[in-house]
C-alpha cells in the first residue's frame, strides 16, 4: 500500500507478525475483522514521527478533514487538536456507517 499522506497512515500487526499498513485507519478498522490482531499503530509526525499505539492516541472526525478515504478521520496529534475520542469510539463510529 502506498501511503500518499503520513497524517493518515496506520498499521496493523498479526499474531504472526505480518504488517499491513493503510492510507487511512477506517481502513485498518474495516480489514481487522479478518485478522488475529496483536497491535495496531498510527502514524505520529509530532512525536518525531513514529509510530504510536491506537490505545494511547486520540482520534478526530470531522467533515473539514480530507483524509484520503473520505471517512474523515485523524489523529488529534496530527491535526494540532488537544482533544479526541479514544480508539474504542472511533471503531464503534466506524463500524455504524453503511
């Protein structure tokens, strides 16, 4: 997968340590049901740029984000936004659309 934009980019790691990243994290979301999960990660530029576990993130959703699936969404670090919904929020946000 090519990653056009960092600000959106995530990944997910199997139990058997196969890596799969993703231009978006509803992507991530929406591919995970298929995997045996060990960790999943967004991609932090002001933490130096690496990798941060979705547990420790905050995410923002909203329509004046273009993120390139157009689910809208990014990490709160990424968009300069103190606040956000924790990662349980944003899968079951995800997981009500259509």
């Amino acid at each position: 997968m090519v990653i056009d934009d960092d600000r959106f980019a995530s990944q997910l790691v199997t139990s058997k340590g196969k890596v799969y990243s993703f231009d978006s994290v509803e992507c991530m979301i929406q591919h995970e049901s298929d995997q045996e999960v060990a960790s999943r990660w967004v991609w932090s530029r002001p933490d130096g740029g690496q990798w941060k576990n979705v547990e420790d993130a905050k995410f923002i959703q909203s329509p004046n984000i273009q993120s390139p699936m157009g689910g809208n969404i990014i990490l709160a670090d990424n968009a300069d936004a103190g606040t956000g919904m924790p990662w349980t929020e944003l899968v079951a946000l995800v997981e009500s659309r259509p």
